[in-house]
C-alpha cells in the first residue's frame, strides 16, 4: 500500500433518540470521518470515535481532528505500508491519542482486505459467519420506565440486557429489572461513575445475579478494580482502563477483572483489538465488542472483529436503525433475530451512502 490522499470529513449524524450516560446526553453522534486512498486507486473508510467533549477519554472531535489533519495524515502520505500492522511505527512519536490512531488503522485494513479480495473478517482471521448482538439502554427516568424499556427489548429476543447507572440510579433500577425478569442475562454499565468508597454499595449488586459490572471506577484504574474484584462475585469488565496489550497484561496479573469490553477505538484500532483478544483467550479472560454509538463505517468494522474467537458474549453491535434514522453506508446493518450476518464481500463490507454523507458533513479537509 503506498497512501497517496486522505480526505477528513466532520459529520453530525442525527440520533432517533437522545442517549444518556452517567456523564452526558447526546442527540447527534458527531463523529470524524478519514478516507484514505491508495496509489492504486484502492479507497479504505476508518472512523474516530472520540465524542464532541473529552467525558470517555482525554480525546475530543476536534482534537482529533487536528491532530490528524496536521501531524499523522502528513506523515503517512508517500510510505510504503505492507500491512496495516505497521502503522504504529509511523506513528511512534505520538503518544496515546488511540481513536485518532484507530481510525487510520481500521482504514488501512479496509484498504488491504480490498486488496486481498476478502472480507475484512476473514482477513482479520475471523472464524463467524454472524455476530450476536446484546442492547445497551441509556438511563431510565425511574426503575419502572426501565422495566418497561427492557421488556421491549426481551420480547425482540435479545439476550443480554446493559443498563447503564451511576450513583443515585443503581441498585433500585437493575433490582426492579432483575425481579421482572429473573433469567435475563443483565449487567450494568457505570461508566466509570464510582470510587473505592462506593464498594459496599456494589457489593449489594452480588444480590441481582448480573453477568458483569461494566468499568465501575476511574478510567485506567487497574490495582482498585483489582480490590473490588477480590470482594464481590460479580466479575467486573474492565472497559477504560485496558487502553493497550499491556493494559491487557496487567489487568491479568493483578486479577482487576474477568471480562474485556474492547472496543476498537480505544485500543488504537483492529490490529491490538486483535492482539488484545488472543491474549485474553489465552488467560480465560472473556472478551466482546463494545461501541461508541458509532455509525456505519466502525460500526462494519466492529461487527468483523467480532468474528474473532476469542469474542463469547453478545455483543454492542446494534444495527444501524438502532440509533439512526439514516446512517451513512449502503447498506445499512441489519439485525437478523438478535444476530449480525457478516458482509461477504470484500473489504469492510459496504458502501457510502453519499448523499447523507454529503447532508450531515459539517467540514471536509483534504492531505496530499
């Protein structure tokens, strides 16, 4: 592959509906879109994934949107890659700034499975010709609007149920879902939003039989989630703190959780979820693919990933309708019962929808 053009677009994607966490609500998904091209007419689409304020992580739209447009792009144009896993030395003197990096990786896979004339999954190495997807649910107004919410979901046939809570909206809201539907495959989501003297309070959560606790303390935290670990039963999925295969390493040894979401856009793209992945299996750790209300273009890219066998829960991969009313590829990703089917053709498996792209893009910039 030899890049000889990017192209940067600032999109704003309506959403059907305002989604809330413990730190935000957001009615557009504002996103960056990267367009690479290779000198052999091949055109590869990443997505950054960081959010409009720094709330998940320290990166931010338009953070990431210089930072590519004036440092990483200028540096990729003309290089000589043979496989997207060489990226990170290009990029070696930029520290962290992961979803910046994910996105230009995620495009040079686009581009090299188009390449190979094979689907981004089997060139990733992945073993599943669909993907189950489980359904992630903003915070609910009271418990019993939630009950109602999860109901809804259930009756469509999902299986695993994520609540996403914060102090003040926790143990009521998933014990009233829990009593409702006692074998449901439930889990909370917090965003981060607890410290070390919230522990007795998540302890409580052991009552409700959850399948996880998502990311309960401070991003990057490692030896607290390793002390929460040892005094409940609930395995705790670690989401913000594994930014890295050594995150990864770490979280092993010190016992900080049984279970990965990882996401493509944290990690710094499709090679490290990769690596991320095989090492977990490895130490029986499980692992599935987390989202960042992302649209079409990582949203294909996660579903491939998650073909990889080291992924065994269900996973956030809603289909596009899940957010959206239109989404920017063609065709849109569909749900088929509570699974995903992978694209069989080559590359990340669609197309651009140009005339929403086109409507929604607020900015587009251009690096030869």
């Amino acid at each position: 592959m030899k890049i000889i053009k990017a192209v940067l677009r600032k999109v704003d994607i309506p959403l059907r509906a305002p989604f809330e966490t413990s730190f935000t609500r957001m009615d557009a998904k504002k996103t960056v879109l990267l367009e690479l091209h290779d000198a052999d007419g091949t055109v590869g689409y990443g997505e950054v994934s960081a959010f409009e304020i720094p709330f998940y992580n320290e990166e931010f739209r338009n953070g990431a949107w210089e930072l590519l447009r004036t440092q990483m792009l200028p540096k990729l144009m003309g290089q000589e890659i043979s496989h997207p896993d060489e990226m990170y030395k290009i990029f070696a003197g930029i520290r962290r700034n992961n979803m910046s990096k994910s996105a230009v990786n995620c495009a040079l896979w686009d581009i090299y499975a188009k390449q190979a004339d094979q689907p981004l999954a089997r060139a990733l190495g992945g073993t599943k010709s669909r993907v189950e997807t489980g359904v992630s649910i903003g915070i609910q107004k009271d418990p019993e609007t939630l009950v109602k919410v999860v109901n809804g979901y259930l009756e469509q046939g999902y299986r695993r149920i994520k609540c996403k809570i914060k102090p003040g909206k926790d143990y009521d809201y998933l014990a009233a879902v829990r009593a409702a539907f006692p074998e449901a495959m439930l889990m909370g989501d917090a965003n981060s939003a607890y410290r070390r003297t919230d522990f007795d309070m998540l302890k409580k959560l052991d009552d409700l039989n959850l399948i996880m606790i998502e990311q309960p303390l401070e991003p990057g935290d490692l030896i607290d989630h390793a002390d929460l670990q040892r005094t409940i039963k609930t395995p705790v999925c670690l989401d913000e703190s594994v930014t890295s295969l050594d995150d990864t390493r770490k979280m092993i040894r010190l016992g900080s959780g049984r279970i990965i979401n990882i996401k493509v856009a944290r990690v710094g793209g499709l090679t490290v979820a990769k690596q991320i992945q095989q090492l977990a299996s490895e130490n029986g750790v499980e692992c599935w693919c987390g989202g960042m209300i992302d649209s079409g273009v990582a949203r294909a890219e996660n579903v491939a990933i998650a073909t990889l066998p080291g992924y065994t829960l269900p996973n956030d991969i809603a289909p596009s309708q899940r957010y959206f009313e239109r989404d920017i590829i063609d065709p849109d990703i569909v749900l088929d019962g509570t699974f995903i089917d992978v694209m069989d053709v080559p590359g990340m498996g669609c197309k651009l929808n140009m005339d929403n792209l086109q409507e929604f893009t607020l900015e587009t910039a251009m690096i030869k």
